[in-house]
C-alpha cells in the first residue's frame, strides 16, 4: 500500500484564465523584464501529478484543476494583449481543467486560511487577493474548497452510495444466510 501526497494550490488568472482552462495548461515566466524572478512563479516547479488547483479569476475560484504533467520549460503561450506582461521564457504545467458549475467565494474559507497564515498567501488576513500568481495552501483549506467544488452533484453520489451500500449489506447476508458452507467458510467470505 502507499498514499498519494496531494498539494493544494490557488492560481490567481486574469487575462490568462480563458486560455489556461480551456488549453488545459498553467504558464508563467520564468523572470521578469529586470530579470527578476518570484516565488510565486517558481512555485510552477513544485507542481506534482495528482496535486489540485484551485482557479481564481473576477473575484471568484470558478475552476478546478488536477496537475497530468510537471512543470517543462516553455515558451509563452499566445496570451494576445497579455503577450507584453511577460518574458518569452517559462514553465508550462499540464492541467486537467473542469469549469465550476457555480464560483465559489473563497472569503468564506479566510477563517481556514488565516489559521495557517503564512508568508506566500494567495490572500492577506483581511480577505484581499495578493499580487501573484501561484500560491500552495493548506490541505485544509484545499479540503473544504474542493468538498463544495462539485456540491450541486453531491446527492447524486449519496444516491450511489447508499444503492452500493445496500447491494452489499444484501449479498453478506446472503453469504451468512447460505447453509452449503461451513461457517468458518462463510466468515471467511464476508470477510473477504
């Protein structure tokens, strides 16, 4: 056996949002126009398989993402009138990106948020989105983010739950109630 370690990360898109979730991809540069680089930026590089982004865009987090493919160096995707924001040179990040059925209001989750304030936060203590654009948060917050990402759909999966649930709890008592085997057989099944 053994545990897939999943990070949670929050993606600040403006300009870039339609091109990113659409191409399923995240870009940044690598430095700036100084040839200055951040570590919000260099965050692309710690991105892992299976990890999960969170994606900001006009005041919301309105997708989310599991990372396919780490971090390469790339060169700037046509962004169009972004193009000018940034050097040519960065890192591409594949992203399996699925539009939210509603945005989800991330003030709501400040209180988790502050509770493991750091120094590189996607939002200030106050609520206010910080300037950045890649930022690793708690497995708390990305937790109980990603448990309202797709709650519209939650009954749904009760539903199935309960229907494989109650499948089961049918065929062990049929098992037990099966008198061609012997006990420690039947034991052994049901337990199987």
């Amino acid at each position: 056996d053994y545990f897939l370690i999943v990070s949670f990360w929050w993606v600040n898109q403006g300009r870039t949002w339609l091109h990113e979730v659409e191409g399923n991809y995240l870009w940044a540069p690598r430095r700036n126009s100084a040839g200055k680089t951040f570590v919000h930026w260099t965050n692309m590089q710690r991105l892992r398989v299976g990890d999960v982004v969170f994606s900001y865009h006009k005041g919301a987090i309105r997708a989310v993402g599991e990372v396919t493919a780490a971090a390469i160096e790339s060169p700037r995707p046509d962004f169009g009138s972004a193009n000018s924001l940034w050097e040519s040179d960065g890192w591409e990040v594949l992203v399996n990106w699925v539009k939210l059925p509603a945005p989800i209001n991330p003030r709501e989750y400040l209180e988790i948020l502050n509770a493991e304030r750091g120094k590189h936060m996607p939002m200030n203590a106050s609520g206010q989105v910080n300037m950045g654009y890649l930022y690793e948060v708690s497995s708390d917050f990305g937790q109980a983010v990603y448990a309202n990402c797709f709650s519209d759909s939650l009954p749904q999966v009760a539903a199935v739950e309960d229907a494989l649930t109650r499948q089961l709890i049918e065929e062990t008592q049929e098992l037990l109630g099966d008198t061609t085997r012997t006990r420690t057989e039947r034991t052994q099944l049901v337990a199987a």
